[in-house]
C-alpha cells in the first residue's frame, strides 16, 4: 500500500486475510472504487469491504456481465434510454417499494410437461427465457435433490427440472437487459437442504455471482437499495432461501454470503382455498391476509388457489389481479412499502388486459410511484371522451391512452403531435369527429385516427377553460369554480358538489365524470355529486415526475 504522507510503500496486511490467493496475475481498480484481481482462469471482485469469488474468467466479457454499470449508466442517462425495469420513474424507488410479476413453482414447467399428470402438476407451459421476455422477474422455486439426480426443482414427488439450466437462461437474459431487476426465491418447501444449500449456493455463485446484491444484509438499518444503486451496482439479483438456511446447521452459508436472504423477509398472503364456487373470495383473504402479515419486509400476494387443476384454477382467478393487488396496497403504503410480487401461474395465458399479471403489476407500480414520490410526481387527466360503447380516449400530456370499457383497462397508448397537454375535448352530437380545445384555439379531429379534420380558429369565449362536454344539447365549459352553459348560464361548482379547477370532464350514460388530480366524482342527472375514488383506479397511466 502507497503511505500518501510519506510516499513510501508500507505492508497493510496479508492478501489471504482478505480471501485472495497468493501471487495474482492482475489487478484493475473499477471507476465506482470495485477492484478486479485476477490470477490464472480465476478472478475476484473485492467492493464494500468484501471479497467475492472465485468465478471463471470467462465471465470477464465485463460490460455483458454490466460490471460496467457506471459507464452504462451515464450512456443510458446521455442517450435518453435509461430504465429500471421497464419505467424511468421506478429507478428511485427501493425493492420493498415495487411491484414484480411472479411466477410460482418455476421449475415446474420450464423443462418440459409431465404427461397426463399436467393438470395437477404443470405450472406453466414455457422456458425461464419465454417468461422473462413476457415480464416475469420473481421466481418461485422448489429446489430439490435427488428427485432430480441433481440439483433440481420439485413439484410434490416429481423432478420440473435441473436449476442450472434455469440460471443459465437468468445469466443470458440479464446479460442483454441491462436496466432489469429478478428476485429468486429458493422457498420453504425445499428438500433434502442438506445438499441443495451446498449445491445452490455453488451454482449461484459460478452462474451468476457478479450479480448478486448483498445491499439489505450489509447496511446498518437493514436497508433495501433503490433500482438505480442496483442497476448502477451491477448487483441486480435478489436471492431468497428458505428460513432454515438461519440454523445450523445451514447457516454457516447463511453467516458466509450476504447475498443470502432469508425467506423469513418475505410474507404471503397465501391459505388454502377453492374455486369451485368462483374465485371472488380471494381479494378479501388478500386484504386479511396482507393487514395481519403487513409487518414483513416484503410482501407477495400469492393468487394461488388449490383443487384440480392448475391451468383451469388460474383461469378463473385472473380477473381479480388488479383488485387483489389494491385490497392489499392500503396496508403496504402506510409502512412507505407497497404489494412486492402478485405471484400466478399460467401467466402467459392471459387474453386481455383485465387478467394479466404484467397489466395488474403495471399499473400496482403506477399507483406505487405515485404514492411513494408525491412531491416529485402528479396525477393529471387533461380530457376525457368516450367515442363509443366500448372506448374512452383519456388525453394527458402527450399521451393519448385508449381505454377499453369492457375490460377496464387501459389498451394502448399513443403519441400524436400537436394534442399535448390540451385543455379540453369533447365528443361532436354526431359523433364523428371529436372537438379539441388548448389556449384559445378550437380544431376537430377525427375520433379514430386523431388527425386533423378542420382548421384551427379563435374562440374568445373558450379560452384556458378547464373541461368541456356536450351534454343534453348543449355545451357546458368548465372554468375555475363555474361551469357554464351553452345560453350563457353560469353555475358554482361547489354548489353542486364539485371542486374548483377540474382537470377533465366525461360524459357517460347521462353522467358526468369530473377528475381532479387523483380523484374523481360522478354528478348524475338528478344534480346530485359524490366522490367515488381514485384516478388511477381506472388502471390509466396518468402518473407525470419531474424528477
């Protein structure tokens, strides 16, 4: 070591006592102060006062490996592009405060079917690969032994498949997606521990050992890392063993790898029941459930029912994602935590946005960005129209989101310039062509392609308004705490029971929908107005950061 006082080299101590070798090859200082030692066809990484290794050197492709993260990072920030987990605004937000889509019994299906014993056994119908392309970052994982003649994953008494070639499909994945987080969960209904920790601690350390992130263990408060420290830490792999890994005597691995999580971190809402009469019943155990084991670090709500058979089972439980997740999120949000995984099988057989596990963990991170970065994030619904019995355009800032009113979700999103951030929109009495309104400029659209279908004029008596629709014959414009009507006729807001300086209007059924931030309220044709609920509860990205 270089003494800076004296400029002299002066011994610190033995390399061993660091768990390095005698005699290295090399030694390379990463600009995020991570050094690199190699010797032979070995290195090791020595960061946070910590030494990892051996791995082969045929992981030292370093930047496919992201070990070169930083520089990553700052190409990403230059270029626009950076992500975490598919959204910019989720980077800031810590692991306890996301949502992941999780796939349960991962092992059970990746490697192939099980024959006639499909319907009690089979999990999923696709490679680990397939399934983190469709969005699927947590892992369920049964680990076994010799079931499998190896290292394995189990389903009751049958072998799904060897774990290492599921790492290695994990290690390629990650390897091409830079900015995406997995969490592994090597879960309680291990078998044989006594030579699957040995076993799965190796695997993990030769497949995927770089990217294994020991954050929560290693601070002093027991902290989890934000998406950007782990993307930026190269450390994007959460791994989770089953609470036996704590005694002996197990826990040797437990006291050596701080990467090592305990499954004792992460609660379920999961209890036995059937779907036999429907599976409605599950968004009140969820709620139960997540109130009485809120106190954990993490949270999985597990829709899981049991009975014959799985594909049928998860089939009929997929309507109630997004409302398992939001009875769940009141308890998470008041501990600044949110819902952390909505654990399914069958994922990739969901047929519309109401019943899949990506859109209910989409819009969970909506509402979770929101609630956790409120002074730097906003609601905000510019217009609203509905063009036809089956969509809802929703105009805010320069997205354009068409909502489907069958399935109560959002299908798209567009861009079209020229429509951002406008004030106000309505639908024409024919119905052809939809009426837009910014500053004090008034031009129509048509209401499909959303081009232009006239020239843009001035109307004085239209300016800065705030909402519009055209309601029994008439047009009604909202503006700071009035509205008023076509003939001239001026109501208070407040007298009808709605707030000042709405953001938007909708016409539906004869009733008015008014959006204010991340509420909104229906006001019928009887004059009466009630506030019903949130905003984002139309499962509508209308979250807006500045950060």
């Amino acid at each position: 070591m270089l003494n800076q006082r004296t400029q002299m080299f002066e011994q610190r101590g033995n390399i061993t006592d660091r768990g390095l070798p005698c005699d290295l090859d090399a030694a390379v200082e990463w600009p995020d102060s991570t050094y690199c030692f190699i010797k032979g066809v070995q290195f090791w990484k020595y960061d946070d006062d910590d030494v990892d290794g051996p791995f082969n050197t045929d992981l030292l492709n370093l930047c496919s490996w992201n070990l070169c993260g930083e520089r990553e990072w700052m190409r990403m920030e230059r270029s626009g592009t950076v992500s975490c987990n598919g959204d910019r605004r989720l980077c800031s937000l810590r692991l306890n405060q996301i949502t992941l889509a999780g796939l349960h019994n991962a092992g059970s299906g990746f490697d192939g079917g099980f024959g006639f014993l499909d319907c009690f056994l089979r999990n999923h119908g696709l490679s680990i690969t397939e399934q983190l392309r469709l969005g699927i970052r947590h892992f369920d994982i049964d680990p076994c032994f010799d079931k499998c003649g190896l290292l394995g994953s189990c389903h009751n008494v049958v072998c799904g498949g060897g774990i290492c070639p599921m790492l290695k499909q994990l290690r390629s994945f990650l390897r091409d997606h830079l900015g995406e987080i997995v969490t592994l969960n090597f879960n309680h209904e291990i078998q044989q521990p006594e030579k699957v920790f040995p076993a799965l601690s190796r695997q993990l350390m030769t497949q995927l050992g770089p990217m294994l992130n020991k954050h929560f263990r290693k601070s002093p408060k027991h902290v989890w890392p934000t998406l950007k420290q782990t993307i930026r830490k190269k450390k994007r792999i959460f791994v989770f063993y089953a609470p036996i890994i704590e005694r002996p005597p197990h826990d040797e691995f437990y006291n050596k790898y701080k990467w090592i999580h305990s499954e004792r971190f992460y609660g379920s809402t999961w209890i036995e029941f059937g779907v036999n009469d429907g599976c409605n019943k599950v968004v009140n155990i969820t709620k139960e459930v997540c109130e009485s084991r809120n106190w954990r670090e993490l949270l999985e709500v597990s829709i899981i029912p049991s009975g014959f058979c799985i594909n049928s089972n998860a089939a009929k439980c997929r309507p109630f994602y997004h409302q398992s997740l939001r009875a769940c999120e009141q308890f998470r949000f008041v501990r600044n935590d949110s819902p952390n995984v909505l654990l399914v099988d069958y994922p990739e057989e969901a047929n519309d946005p109401s019943s899949s596990v990506f859109q209910a963990v989409h819009h969970q991170n909506i509402r979770n960005i929101y609630q956790h970065k409120k002074s730097s994030c906003y609601v905000k619904v510019d217009a609203a129209v509905k063009v036809n019995a089956q969509t809802i355009l929703f105009f805010s800032g320069s997205r354009i989101i068409t909502y489907d009113v069958t399935h109560l979700s959002q299908s798209n999103i567009r861009h079209v310039p020229g429509l951002e951030s406008i004030d106000a929109a309505y639908l024409s009495p024919a119905g052809n062509f939809i009426s837009v309104i910014k500053g004090c400029i008034y031009w129509e659209i048509n209401s499909t392609s959303l081009l232009p279908v006239s020239a843009e004029v001035t109307r004085n008596e239209t300016c800065d308004i705030d909402a519009a629709i055209f309601w029994k014959d008439q047009l009604y414009t909202f503006k700071g705490c009035n509205v008023t009507s076509q003939g001239g006729r001026v109501q208070p807001l407040l007298k009808m029971g709605l707030p000042c300086s709405l953001d938007a209007a909708l016409l539906i059924d004869s009733n008015v929908y008014a959006f204010k931030g991340n509420n909104y309220w229906i006001y019928n044709d009887h004059g009466e107005a009630k506030l019903v609920g949130k905003t984002l509860d139309w499962n509508i990205d209308v979250v807006h950061c500045t950060d």
